[in-house]
C-alpha cells in the first residue's frame, strides 16, 4: 500500500487517540475543568500524530527492541522541543509548558516527560505495532476509508488557518505587552473568567474570534500572571523573614 496513505491515517488516529489522553489529563490536573486542549479547536493533536508515523516507521529497524525505544524517546522529545520552539519564536505562546520540573529544557521537553514518550514508545512497539499492522492490511482492502482521511485533513487544514488566525492575534497583545502566553493556563484562565463573570463557557471555542474580547481576556491573564507573581514574592520574602528572625533569636539565645 502507498505509505503516504498510511502515515496520513496513522495521524489520523494518533491526533485523536492524543487528544483523548490529553483531554482526560488535563481534566485531572486542572482539577475537574474540561479544557479543550492543543490549540486547534477540534478533538485532535497534531504532535502525537507525529509521534505515532515516528514510532511506526521506527519498529521497523532492525536493532534490539531496548534500543529501537531508546530512538523513539529521542525522536519524539525533538519533534516535541522544536515544536515548541516554533510557536514561542514564531507565536509568542508556549503551548505547554514544564518549567516546573525537573531537568528541564526551556520548558518544553524534561526526564519526566521523556519517560512518558518511552512508556508509550513501549507500549507501541512490544503490543500496539503488530495490531497497527494488521490496520494497514485492512486499509489496503478497505481504500474507500481514505475517504474519511480526506475528510479529516479537509478539516485539519481549515482548523490550522482559523487556529492561527487567533494565535497571530494573541501574538501581537503579548508582543506589546512583553508576554509569552501559556496556552494552556490561558485556556484555563477563560474558563475561570467566565465562571466568574457568570457568562457561558465554549469548550470547542473557548476563545473568541472577536478582537477586544480576546485583549478582555489577555488582560485577565495578563492582571492573573502579575497576582500569581506577586504572592510568590511574598511567600518568598515571608520565607527569608522567617530565616533572619530564627537566626537572629538563634544568636540571641546564644549569647
């Protein structure tokens, strides 16, 4: 079979089967909020489309199994870092962010994650290959479905232009404003806003296509950023005020 039409429908499932996963958890640690997640409005994620074709494509090296994971974990952590890399340099947005683990790059990529990529890199190759296999057979004698791949990519493309189209605006407040805006937490900060003002919350259109009801919401995120910020300060300096007086009345009781 043409392995264009089967990378196309392995990304196809892999978008959709990542969004799955990524709805459900960002459910959990958003604690109960169903935001939609990536930044394209429909219920797929292009990155583990890619990661799919790359595990795909990579089970078929002849090398031991360890090894050819080792390669998976790599690949998909550089496609995931240059993504990423992309629409900060390119966006000014940071569609996810790890700043908060350990070891990581820029925020984009860390161990923690990297495992999760060899978790899943695991799982693929030792149960998930042979049943993709035997998929593509039946692809091959099923070409109608292409139909529906087609569809899919239709719709993709028209998402990926009205999808930019809102990230260009969001670029240009954050440019002027000096911001990079964390796509997630921004997503999540609008179901917040709404719950606050008592006004009805979109899940697919979380994010309106009209201008000053995009710069309402950046200024929310914007006043929610510095308010964040400013009570770290205080719980920092609360911190070392607490270490000078215990070391203070440490010395005194000395003397």
């Amino acid at each position: 079979m043409n392995v264009f039409l089967a990378l196309a429908f392995l990304f196809f499932i892999g978008s959709m089967g990542g969004w799955v996963l990524e709805l459900f958890y960002r459910r959990i640690i958003s604690k109960g909020k169903w935001i939609n997640p990536g930044f394209l409005v429909g219920p797929y994620l292009p990155l583990y489309g890619f990661g799919l074709c790359t595990f795909y494509l990579l089970s078929h090296i002849q090398l031991p199994g360890p090894l050819v994971i080792l390669i998976m974990t790599a690949m998909v952590t550089l496609i995931e870092y240059v993504a990423g890399i992309i629409f900060i340099k390119g966006m000014g947005v940071k569609l996810w962010d790890y700043s908060n683990n350990w070891g990581n790059i820029k925020g984009l990529i860390c161990p923690l994650y990297m495992l999760i990529w060899a978790i899943l890199g695991t799982i693929y190759y030792y149960f998930v290959h042979e049943l993709i296999l035997g998929v593509v057979v039946w692809l091959e004698n099923n070409l109608a479905f292409s139909f529906v791949i087609g569809f899919f990519f239709g719709i993709i493309t028209i998402d990926l232009v009205y999808s930019t189209q809102l990230i260009v605006k969001i670029r240009k407040f954050a440019k002027e404003k000096d911001l990079i805006v964390k796509y997630e937490e921004f997503k999540t900060s609008i179901f917040d806003y709404a719950t606050k003002n008592k006004e009805k919350y979109s899940f697919v259109f979380a994010i309106s296509n009209n201008v000053k009801k995009i710069e309402e919401y950046l200024n929310e995120y914007k006043n929610t950023q510095l308010e964040r910020a400013n009570e770290i300060k205080r719980t920092v300096n609360g911190f070392i005020e607490e270490k000078v007086k215990s070391k203070r009345k440490s010395k005194s009781d000395k003397n």
